[in-house]
C-alpha cells in the first residue's frame, strides 16, 4: 500500500470518528408516554404494575409474588405513589421461614429519574425506606424478630419494552443493595391492565 492510500484511509478514519462524536454527544435520556404519545404540559398517567419482588440478606431472604406498584408520570418525570405486597402471597427462608407478614410501611413517594436506558429510584432528602412487620407462623416465632428495615440510597430499573415503546416489565438492576451492603432487592412488575405508559 503507498503512501497516498494509507493518508487516504487514515483521513476516512478520522471522519468516522468525527461524525460519531455529535451523534453520542447528543444522547438524550428516556421520556415518558401514554399510548405511544409524550406526555406534555400539566398531564398525568397513572400505570399499575405488579408482580414478585424479594429481599435476599445474609440469614435468609423474604419476598412476596404479588407487589403492586404504582407509577404515575408527567411530562417533567414520574414517582412511584404506592409499593404495597399483597401479605398472604410472602414467604421467607433461612431465618424467614416462620415469619408471616402482617404489615408493612414505605416512605413513598419516590422520584424515578430516567437516562438514556434505564430508571433510578430515590427519595428527595433522604433513603428509599421500606419496613416490614412480622407475626408467627404455624406457631412459631420469626427468627428475624417483628420487624425489619431496609434503606437504599436509589433503585436502578430496567424497563423492558416492546416495539412501540410501550413498558412491558419493570425489572430491578443487578446487584442493588441497601445502604449497608447486606441486602439485595430482586423481582419485577408488569402492568396490570391495558398497559400504555412508556418511554422513547
């Protein structure tokens, strides 16, 4: 190869290389829909979802199959207004096994800020707080005690979509731990019904 073709290719490299800057540079974070529609000026869409979420701790993990959450999206950003389990569909493990939940406490709401892919979770001045209370099962004493607490710092979700944008599951990011390090949050949620919020 000659000289002249070696600066040739090189200068179409550079090229490349500029033209794929601005494209990056100009990323924009996920805006929030309702029926493939942006959501503008003082509306509001309000989208159930449910489905499993569980606590893994070092002494066992605790999680219900049905937790209904509730999202409610503008067009400046979204919060999550309620994060109920439904107490009879919980089991545990290890130090769980006997504990029934019998109530529970969450300092919603919670903002959910969106990047270019995924959702962060977090309470303005303060930790996302998530409290459970526990009873006896079968007659025996939880091995936790009545209650246990979790704090965590912010969520990340990841929203599955289908084609058109529209949210098809919400799913928990790897590896989000509380604010000591020791427990894990896993599940996901789908919509409940007529699913039309989304994102683009």
């Amino acid at each position: 190869m000659n000289l002249k073709k070696i600066l040739l290719l090189s200068s179409m490299a550079l090229a490349a290389i500029a033209f794929a800057v601005p494209a990056t540079a100009s990323a924009t974070n996920l805006t929030w829909t309702d029926d493939h529609v942006h959501i503008a000026g003082d509306d509001e869409f309000t989208q159930g979802f449910e489905g499993p979420l569980s606590f893994d701790t070092p002494f066992g993990s605790f999680g219900c199959e049905e937790v209904t959450v509730a999202v409610v999206a503008t067009s400046t950003g979204a919060t999550i207004e309620e994060f109920k389990p439904t107490t009879n569909t919980c089991t545990g493990t290890g130090a769980f096994v006997n504990c029934e939940l019998t109530n529970d406490t969450f300092n919603t709401p919670w903002q959910v800020s969106t990047t270019t892919t995924d959702l962060v979770v977090t309470k303005t001045g303060g930790d996302i707080e998530i409290h459970n209370f526990y009873g006896e099962k079968n007659g025996q004493p939880c091995g936790v005690g009545s209650t246990t607490s979790s704090l965590f710092g912010s969520i990340a979700i990841v929203p599955e979509l289908d084609g058109e944008g529209t949210i098809k599951a919400l799913e928990i990011g790897e590896e989000q731990k509380d604010t000591t390090g020791n427990i894990t949050a896993t599940g996901f949620v789908t919509p409940e019904n007529g699913p039309t919020l989304g994102l683009t």
